[in-house]
C-alpha cells in the first residue's frame, strides 16, 4: 500500500475528500471508495467506453484518468444524471427499442449520448455513430441505440 493523496472535487454535484493512492483511477475510486457502481470496468484500456463519466462536462474514461485529476473538478456519473432526470428522455428510449441488452454497456452509452445532445440539439445519424465509436456493445448490434438516441434528439428538438 502507497502513500495516500487528498483529493477534493465534486461529485454529481456534491463536494468530497478523498484519501487515494496516486496510481488509483478514477473509475476504482468511484466503484470501491464511493460506491457508484454505474461506472463499470469493461477493457481498463480506453476502447469499450463501459467507465465514461463527464470530467468538467466532458466524457472522459475513468478507467484512463487518475482520481488525483479530478482534483478540483466536477465529476458527473450515470448515477448523478439518473438522479438530476437529465437522462430519463434518454433511458425510456433506451427501453422503448430494446437498446439494452445485458446492460454493461448502458451507462457509457447514456453518458455518451447525452455529451453529444448537450454538443449538438439534433444530431443526424452518422454524427450518433461517430459519438458512439467510442462505445463498445456485444449485444445489440448499435441499430436500437442510434434509433433510441435520434428519437431522443427528435422529441428534444420539438420541445
């Protein structure tokens, strides 16, 4: 066990200190110190997609991005957009085209989809594929969650 670093930063809008090893990331933090499960651990190589959170707004890969970088910042989880509402438009779609299967792909899905609509009010297809490149899921085949994500943007877009 390492010399442990104080970390202070927000999360899903409330502010925490944090004791971690500075070789920590910050999706072990979020799973094992601070119990939000949401964020899962697919390749811990920044290519599946399955820890994205939004660092500052932005999608970053937990697995990729050292808990000592959120220093400061706003760190925002599936869980805390589940809980603002931000995403349940997002999450009945999601469900009204099956676009989830096993599910383990689901929270960096919704945390990509919503980066790209707050990006972009009604982006076209091929702009949701591109969001989604960073994405991995086994089960779906992608079709149901470009569709659930334009019908989204659609009835976004219409409000």
């Amino acid at each position: 066990m390492g010399v442990k670093q104080a970390v202070e930063f927000q999360i899903n809008g409330e502010a925490v200190e944090i004791l971690v090893e500075p070789r920590q990331t910050l999706a072990d933090v979020l799973r094992d110190n601070l119990r939000l499960t949401g964020t899962h651990l697919g390749c811990e190589m920044g290519v599946c997609g399955a820890c994205l959170v939004l660092l500052d707004g932005k999608p970053v890969h937990g697995c990729l991005t050292l808990a000592v970088q959120a220093q400061g910042c706003a760190v925002t989880t599936v869980e805390g957009l589940d809980a603002t509402g931000e995403i349940a438009d997002l999450q009945e779609e999601f469900h009204a085209r099956n676009a989830l299967q096993c599910g383990y792909c689901t929270p960096g899905m919704l945390m990509t989809a919503q980066a790209l609509l707050k990006r972009e009010a009604v982006p076209g297809r091929e702009e949701i594929r591109e969001a989604l490149s960073g994405n991995y899921c086994r089960c779906t085949g992608y079709e149901a969650i470009v569709d659930a994500i334009a019908a989204t943007a659609e009835k976004r877009g219409a409000a």
